[in-house]
C-alpha cells in the first residue's frame, strides 16, 4: 500500500510548497527564545526579557485574524509582502533599540509590531492544501503532515536559535530568525500555481469565520491545548530544576514533542470512520486522562516516557479541529478561521504559562501539571457538549475521511 504522505507531497507543485513553507515556519518558535536571550544578554534580566517576548506572542495572537481575513479576501501573495517587509523593519529596529540602549518603550513597540507581522505561512499552507485537496481523502493527511513539521519546527527552533545566541554573537539567533523568515517567506510566495483565489468581496464583506457556531468551539480546544503546552514547558523545567537535572528539561519538552510527532504521522495515515467530531472528543479525553501520571511522578527517568505519552494525544486533538475547521467555516474564510485556531493556541500558552508558574512558586512542579489535566478535560466536555455544533455539513461528506 503506498505511503499516504508520499502521495500528498505527489500532489503537482506541492514539494518547493512544503520546503518554503518550512523555512518560513522556523522563525516561529525560534523569535521568542532569541528575543529572551538576546535581552537577557544585553540587560541581564531574563524578566524583561520574557516581558518582551510576551508582547511579540500577543500582537502575533492578535493580528493572526485580521491578516488571514485579508489573506482570504486580497489573495495571500498581495497580503504576506507588504506584511514581510513590516516585520522585517520593525526587526531591524527592535535589534537596533536593544544593542544601542533606545528607550524602553521602543524595544516593546518593535517587538510588537514584528510579532503582529510575522508571516503567517504555518496557516497559509494549510489553507493551500484545502484548495488543492478540497473532498479528497487525501486532505486529513495533508493537515496532519503540517501538524507534525509543525513538532518538528518546535523540536529544531529552539536548539537552533539556542546554540546560535549564546555560542556566536548575542544577536545571532534573531537575525537568523528574520532571515529564514524573509527567504522562506519569498520562497513560498513565489509558488504562485499552488496560491488558492482570493475571495474578494465574499471574504472581505461576510461574516466572519467565528460566526460560525462551531468554530468557538474549536477555538475554546485551541486555546485549553495551548494552555496545556504553556503550562507543560513552565512545569517540565521546573520539576527537572526539582530534581537536580535542569539540563534534562530540553530533553523532557522535546519528548512532549517527539510523541505528538510521532502520533501525528500515525493519525494521518488512517482512513477513518470515526466521525471527525467524535474522534476530537476521543483525542481530548485521552489527553486528559495522559496527563494525569505527570502529578505523580518524582523521577527524572520515569517521567520521559510519561511525557512521551502525553504528548501523543497532542497532535490528534490539533489535527482534528483543523480538519473540522476546514469544513465547517465557509470556503472564503477558511484562512481566518484557522488564524483564529492558532489565535487561541498563543493566548492558551501565554495564559497556561502564567498559571503554572504561579502554581510552581506556591506548591511546586508537581501540582502544577493539574492545570494541564484541568484544561484536556473542560476541551473535552466542551467538545462533547457541542457535538452537533460540530456536524460536518452533507456537502461535505463525500470523501470518506471527512464522514459526519
């Protein structure tokens, strides 16, 4: 039986996509972390700069709709250039206002402004493989490839940006950042035959896409799976930092990842029959139920596997409200609604994070992995409560991967 990733990246001019995209994507989980310790090295303060990667993380949260709806409605080249050279400016200066002492605000006003305008590919692919895919049984396991490059990037990003800023110049693993996004940006752009048409005035003059019912339900699952991973990156280092291994938690956060991975290729390889609704609420459940061996163990050694394993159930839950994304928002505003999905993942980490920490300073690593538990689970009443909120319309039953 042929490898079903094999045929999607078959798909005509799909491969120079998924490789642009890939650099384009990188920047994201490597931007923040470099902000960090590019500040950190600068003023020696790890507080300001966890401050300033925070007001990135919320301007790209908050701007992630409004450029997917121009996105929908202008066509994604017209709209991720001039978005391009924003963030690129704005990033020149904030290296600018950090190196040469410029006023506070100003490195907080940069670091926003880049954050607002960092190229949205991650969303924009996936938006490509819906045009190109549209009723094919081949769409769930394009989403689930972007779902799993999308661990990948979060597994290579960090170490990356890592190694550049404190083996190199401080400066090394931002500017490396701006530039994998400018090329992977031009790069993707430039796959003009894969570029899905603009929606003109259906997408500009709708509704939005978070009038639709089922999309606020996604969007409470994005933003208790992002929470999840908030809290899982604060709680993980602190329990390594507990038990006298703080150099095994990048191990710990990149097994949390390796496991959602490694079910995201398992995911996309099945022709399910499950109702995608119903496997939603299967994936929740099992996330819930994953985390709650992480409140419990003490060893260093016990809790990779276990990490592994709550990570498995991480992937199946963000593929499967892409998936129900694509098909229950109208065709114009499908970029939006999935910005609106990453929206609620980066609001869920900012917010999980802070709780966890919290819960860390008062009763320690342990008790703060409950925040993780208590978020899979409301998702999962959430998701199960509004069952019929997320029924695949008839239109869109034809394909046998996307069934009721």
């Amino acid at each position: 039986m042929a490898n079903p990733y094999l045929q999607v990246l078959r798909t005509p001019h799909a491969l120079p996509m998924v490789l642009a995209a890939f650099i384009g994507r990188l920047p994201l989980s490597m931007v923040g972390l470099g902000c960090v310790l590019l500040v950190a090295s600068e003023t020696g303060s790890y507080g300001l700069g966890g401050a300033v990667a925070a007001a990135g993380a919320v301007t790209t949260a908050l701007a992630g709709p409004v450029i997917g709806r121009l996105a929908d409605s202008r066509g994604q080249r017209r709209v991720l250039m001039p978005v391009l050279l924003i963030f690129v400016v704005s990033g020149v200066a904030f290296l600018f206002a950090v190196k040469d002492d410029w006023p506070r605000w100003t490195v907080f006003l940069a670091a926003g402004v880049s954050g607002a305008c960092i190229p949205p590919v991650s969303s924009m692919i996936r938006v490509r493989w819906t045009h190109l895919l549209r009723g094919s049984h081949r769409l769930p396991t394009a989403l689930a490839m972007e779902s799993v490059v999308d661990e990948f990037v979060f597994i290579v990003g960090p170490v990356l940006v890592t190694f550049l800023s404190t083996t190199g110049h401080a400066t090394s693993g931002v500017v490396t950042a701006f530039a994998l996004a400018t090329v992977g940006s031009l790069l993707f752009a430039a796959q003009v035959r894969t570029e899905p048409p603009p929606g003109g005035h259906e997408s500009r003059g709708g509704p939005s896409a978070m009038r639709t019912p089922g999309l606020r339900v996604l969007f409470v699952v994005g933003a208790s799976v992002g929470a999840i991973l908030g809290t899982l990156e604060i709680a993980l280092v602190a329990f390594a930092d507990g038990v006298g291994a703080k150099s095994m938690s990048g191990v710990l956060i990149a097994g949390l990842a390796v496991g959602s991975m490694i079910s995201g290729i398992g995911w996309g390889t099945v022709r399910w029959r499950l109702p995608l609704r119903r496997r939603l609420a299967g994936a929740l459940v099992l996330l819930t139920i994953c985390s709650v061996p992480l409140l419990l163990v003490h060893h260093i050694w016990v809790m990779v596997p276990f990490v592994v394993l709550a990570g498995v159930a991480v992937s199946p839950s963000l593929i499967s409200s892409f998936t129900l994304a694509e098909v229950l928002v109208p065709r114009a505003a499908v970029t939006e609604a999935f910005t609106w999905i990453g929206t609620a993942l980066g609001l869920g980490v900012a917010v999980g994070a802070s709780v966890a920490g919290k819960v860390v300073d008062v009763s320690g690593a342990n008790a703060a992995f409950l925040v993780a538990t208590v978020a899979a689970a409301i998702a999962a009443i959430v998701v199960g409560m509004f069952q019929r909120l997320l029924h695949v319309p008839a239109e869109h039953a034809t394909a046998p991967a996307l069934v009721r």
